[in-house]
C-alpha cells in the first residue's frame, strides 16, 4: 500500500503565521476539530494542516509542526517515500510499527520506545503495520530543526526503565539530557502517566510555551478539561497545574 499523503503539498509556516488567540494563556485544541483522513487502511488526525488538510489558523505551534494521530489496519502501511529538514518523532501508543529507511535502519518501535529520524538533506523510509490481526495506533510528531542540511540520522530507546510514576519523563531534548533521545532543536519533549486525582505543578521558563497532547484518559490543565484526543497550549504563565480526572498518558513539548 502506498503513501497517499503528496509531500510536495506539504504547507510549511510563514515567519509571521501565529497560532488562533496567540494572546491568550491557554488554547484548547478539541479532538473532533482536528484535520481527518480516512482511506481506509488508514485512519489519521491531523493537530495542524498536513497534506489536503488546511487550517490557516493551524499551520503549527512554534516550531511543532506536525502531530498525527494514526491507526493503521493489520498488515497494511507507507510504502518508501522521501523527507528532508524536519525532525520526525514517531511514538506507538498501541500495536507495532515497522521501519525501514535509506540509512540502513530496520526495526519495530512499540508502546515504551520514542523512535527519532533526523531527516537533514534527504532519506527515505517506510512505516508498515507488521500485525496481520491488530491495527497500530502512533502518534507522528514533525518539528523544525535548528538548521537545515543536517546529516540524516536515527535514534530509537526505550524509556519505560527511566519512566517517573505521577511525574514527567524527558524522552528527548537537544543536548539528550537524562538519557533521552536527541533532537536537533530547542525543544524538551516529555512523556506522563498520571493516576486518577493526581496532579503535578509544571514550572514554564521566561520566554518558552507548551503544548499538551493528551493520549488516554482525562485532564484537567489550569482549569480547563481535556479528554483523548483533545491539546492545549500554554503561554505567559510561570506555572501550571494538571491533574488527571481519570488514569491519562500525555506528551508535553516545552518550546522556545
């Protein structure tokens, strides 16, 4: 099965492009107002505009371009297909992925392992669902790199040996802090379980923002409720509380 997304279609941000009510401290982004595509094999919501999905108001956030919720059926997937200048994170929430790249990589990335390419000046890769009974369902995560012309690269750790009970857990960063994969840009990329009524108090640095991405369960962040699915972004604040309302895993990006 081939890759019907066109990347030569890919929308890329302008300078000036800012994210809906940029002024505001908090943005919730609801599950069912996101991007879909549905071609059957493959089933994918798209956080900001991708392929033939447009949302001028969601180009991206910062320099997180990209987040797509997919589900691929048994024994179906992207065939080899081309990208360059991105950082491109892929994250299994269920099920198995398969990979294969131009660089010689070849491996299975399942729940507990973040997997990141580097795609610098160029490569190809392939993501297949090697389950002929159950979908995968993963999350496909693009940031903007520092620079671009980097050499292609990949990485991929497991990291439920690092994994902090009702905390967050670094899973990449640029200089690869605290065992985490590295990522060519600025930005912190944490994973959290939290059990149901607990709660942590996130510290935000002068000048950086957040983005919440909530997989499973239900949270409530600054007063506002999230439920799977469903985002928020955070500015001008030095700190916030999240608390679950029932069991959740969720990413955090800390942004420059």
């Amino acid at each position: 099965m081939g890759c019907n997304f066109c990347l030569d279609f890919l929308i890329l941000p302008r300078n000036n492009q800012r994210f809906p009510k940029e002024e505001k401290m908090i943005t919730v982004r609801k599950s069912e107002a996101r991007g879909l595509t549905d071609i059957g094999w493959l089933r994918s919501y798209h956080s900001f505009s991708f392929d033939t999905y447009y949302d001028p108001l969601f180009m991206h956030f910062r320099k997180l371009r990209v987040i797509n919720e997919d589900t691929v059926m048994p024994g179906l997937g992207f065939s080899a297909h081309p990208h360059s200048d991105m950082e491109i994170i892929s994250y299994v929430i269920k099920g198995e992925l398969q990979h294969r790249d131009s660089m010689g990589n070849g491996s299975i990335i399942r729940p507990g392992e973040i997997q990141i390419m580097t795609a610098g000046t160029g490569l190809t890769h392939s993501e297949f669902n090697p389950d002929n009974r159950e979908a995968v369902h993963f999350l496909q995560i693009w940031i903007l790199p520092e620079e671009k012309g980097l050499p292609p690269g990949y990485e991929q750790k497991n990291y439920l040996s690092m994994l902090k009970e009702n905390d967050l857990t670094l899973i990449a960063s640029r200089e690869g802090r605290d065992e985490s994969v590295v990522i060519h840009q600025d930005v912190d990329l944490y994973t959290s379980r939290l059990s149901e009524k607990k709660s942590i108090h996130i510290a935000i640095r002068e000048g950086r923002f957040l983005w919440i991405q909530l997989i499973k369960g239900e949270l409530a962040v600054a007063g506002e409720k999230l439920f799977a699915g469903d985002a928020c972004s955070l500015r001008d604040r030095k700190k916030v509380k999240v608390r679950a309302m029932k069991d959740c895993e969720f990413l955090l990006f800390d942004l420059p």
